[in-house]
C-alpha cells in the first residue's frame, strides 16, 4: 500500500505496485470460483463473453481487446474450440482468417459464469467500491485505460 498518499505526490512505483497486485490476486481470485463452478478459467471467460458480444470476430479482434499476441489469442481459441465452445468459420472477405462465433453450449456457458463472475467480483470489491471512493477509482481505472488505448501504449510486439 505504498501509494497512499494524502497531499502529497503519488509514490509511482508504489501506486504501480498496487495496481498490478490488486489485478492478480482478482484474476486469481475469479479463476480459483470459474475454475470451481464451471471448470474454465477467467481468460477463457473473457474471450467466451467478447464472442458473445460481438459474434464473427477474428482472432485480431480478441488480440487488440485483451492487448495480447496473436499466437497467445489463437491458442486460446483453440481450447475453447477443442470444447465445442467456439466454432471458426471462412471469412469471405478474407480467406486468410476465421471469423469466430459461439456454440450453443459456449453461449450457455458464458451465460452462467457470467452469474459467477459478477457475484464474485461484487463480492471482492464491494467494501472499496461501495465506499465513498469507490465511484472515483473506477471513473479513475476507465480513464486511465481510454488514454492508454487510444495512445496505442502497450500493445504487444510481433
């Protein structure tokens, strides 16, 4: 908790400290309830709820989403195909990629771990979010991330 600061500047390495053990232990926190309830992980969940919300994507379109490689995207799509959660389809504007779409098992999947992950983070973050700061660290979290969207900061090479 290095960052706090009350006046004074903000500790950057302290408040960067805090920011990526916060983002770890939820991911793990929401991988450990997924994993238990509906036998996948919180990235398989990501990617489950991104097809679902915008159906006949390709593999690009998950990569520049979730700012990984191309080959970690693809692998990740192939585990959820090998599960008859995904299927890929000729794109017939680009033979040269898939465009993706859920089955009806991965839509209802992601339907139900969806219950899962809102009950669970709601349950991790509410005694912060629901606080008087709460509103202001997520306004926070949302700028911070457009700004380093929009700057293109980040992305993965190659």
């Amino acid at each position: 908790m290095a960052s706090k600061s009350s006046r004074g500047p903000i500790d950057l390495p302290g408040f960067f400290a805090d920011l990526v053990r916060c983002e770890t232990r939820l991911y793990n926190a929401l991988n450990d309830r997924l994993r238990e309830r509906h036998g996948i992980v919180t990235s398989q969940f990501e990617f489950l709820r991104f097809l679902r919300d915008h159906p006949g994507s390709r593999v690009a379109d998950l990569a520049t989403e979730f700012a990984i490689g191309i080959g970690a995207t693809s692998k990740g799509i192939d585990r959820l195909e090998k599960q008859a959660w995904v299927i890929r389809r000729t794109n017939p504007s680009d033979r040269r990629s898939s465009l993706l779409d859920l089955t009806a098992t991965g839509l209802q999947l992601v339907e139900a771990a969806e219950a899962t992950f809102t009950e669970t983070l709601a349950e991790l973050t509410a005694d912060v979010l629901g606080g008087p700061s709460g509103p202001a660290a997520a306004r926070f979290l949302s700028e911070l991330r457009s700004v380093l969207e929009r700057d293109r900061i980040g992305l993965p090479t190659g």
